[in-house]
C-alpha cells in the first residue's frame, strides 16, 4: 500500500502531492535487521530471528516474512560470508579453526571421534572445565528436541552405552576431581556408562523426570481418562512420585499400601520392580 505526503494550505484544501515513502523505507530498515545481525555474529537462526522480533512493534511484525523464510535468508547471507554451508553426512562435518574457539580465543571443541558412522562432538571452555573440577555433583540431560541435523541426541552436563561410555571417558580426563554425585534422566544406557566410568559415584534420578516417567506409563497403559476423572485412582496415580521420598528400606511397604489403598481400576496394574 502506497503512503501520500499531504500539504494544508490557508484555504481549506488539501493537495495530493507525490507518493511518500519514508514509513516503506524506514520499514524496510527493521526488515533488514535480523539480516545485519548475522555479518556481526554466529548466534543460531532461530535465536537471531527470535530476538529480532521482539525489538519490532506490532504493525512492524505481520510485515516481516515467516520466520523459515527468514532463517533461509539468514543461512544464504552466511554462504556468502564464506561460512560454512549446512553439512549434509557427518563425513562433511568440517569445523574451521576459527569456530573451533571462544571469543576469548579459548579452545571450545574438546573432542571429535571423526567417526563418519557414529561422530561425537564434546565441547568445553577452560572456564566449564575449571568449574567442573570444583564440582562434587553433576546434573545431567539429554535432549532429543534442540540436537542439530544428522544427530540423534544432545547430551549435556550442568544414545548407546558405548557412546555415553566414549563421553564420559573424555570428560573425565579432562577433570581431574573425583565424582561423588551425579543426578541423570533416567536413561539406562547413561546409567550404565556412569557405573563404569565413575564407579566411585552414587548415581540419582531426576524427580521432574521421574514424574514425567510415571505419567507416560499412565498414558502408555491407557489411564488417562481414569486419572481425570477419578479422584481416589487420581490420587494413587500421583502418590507414586512421593515414594521416592521414602527411606529406601521402606519404598515396597509403601508401594503395598498405595496398590491397597487404590481403585479397581488400578488392580493389575500397579507391580513393583
């Protein structure tokens, strides 16, 4: 839609001057920000389109394109500036010197196995390193929804057990503390890693994912309607979580009462393992 400059003179009249284009140019400006961003750092697309948009007012925002274009357009100004293009097979995966670091000129990729079939990256600053080694806890994750292209999984420290077993071995000869504790997600293949290579370690579980745990096994086993619209199975359902808050010498007499003390519903399907 095109945008008119209007001149009011003495008489009351308007005159129609030329078409104005300021607003479509100063528009333009805001469109082209994301873009700009890009020349200036390495921040992922989304990131980069994400905060673009929040510095935009309303009427700014429906005129920007959707947010794929925009990360396509970002990936082709970042072409151009010689960065490396999006690989396509872990053979193609190429790290150049000057991604291989930190800002502060530090090393950033600890490890890579260059495996073509099975490839593991570790990345570490001397910082995330030092700081490990004042740590007597690890809290760990794994993550499926945020892992790049051609990767199955993002492990992070804040797959198969020979994978996790290559990680950790990594990491740890780079932290020359002894581990005491580590609290992970529930994944037995990590579990198992852990045992081997930190066999001085006790290992936990995550609550937040035991309770996640609990909740697909009650969709898994088709309980969902029971646990919305039955209180007393409702209440059994969620008091399963409470158990590990019992005294471990306690949890199966528990576990026993709560199976009792549950609907019909529920009968069959409660076993302790």
């Amino acid at each position: 839609m095109a945008n008119f400059a209007v001149q009011v003179q003495r008489r009351p009249q308007a005159q129609l001057l030329r078409p104005h284009h300021q607003h479509q140019q100063r528009l333009q400006q805001r469109q082209q920000q994301p873009l700009n961003k890009v020349e200036q750092c390495h921040d992922p697309r989304r990131l980069i389109t994400y905060e673009a948009r929040l510095k935009l007012s309303s009427d700014t925002a429906i005129t920007i394109p959707q947010c794929t274009a925009l990360q396509h357009r970002i990936e082709r100004v970042r072409q151009d500036e010689d960065i490396p293009a999006e690989p396509k097979t872990f053979a193609d995966i190429s790290i150049p010197l000057n991604f291989q670091n930190i800002v502060t000129n530090q090393k950033f990729v600890l490890y890579d196995n260059n495996d073509h079939n099975r490839r593991l990256l570790i990345f570490a600053s001397k910082e995330q390193l030092d700081f490990f080694n004042g740590c007597e806890s690890w809290q760990c994750d794994g993550t499926f929804a945020v892992s790049p292209k051609l990767f199955d999984q993002m492990y992070s420290i804040h797959g198969s057990i020979q994978t996790y077993e290559e990680l950790f071995t990594i990491v740890k000869q780079h932290v020359e503390h002894k581990l005491k504790y580590v609290t992970i997600d529930f994944e037995k293949a990590a579990e198992n890693a852990f045992s081997v290579i930190f066999p001085q370690c006790d290992i936990f579980g995550c609550f937040f994912h035991f309770k996640q745990f609990i909740w697909r096994k009650i969709c898994e086993l088709h309980l969902k309607k029971e646990f919305l619209e039955n209180d007393i199975s409702r209440r059994a359902m969620k008091n399963l979580a409470a158990l590990a808050f019992i005294p471990p010498q306690n949890v199966i007499e528990e576990f026993v009462e709560l199976k009792e003390s549950s609907s019909d519903v529920l009968d069959g399907r409660m076993t302790f393992v």
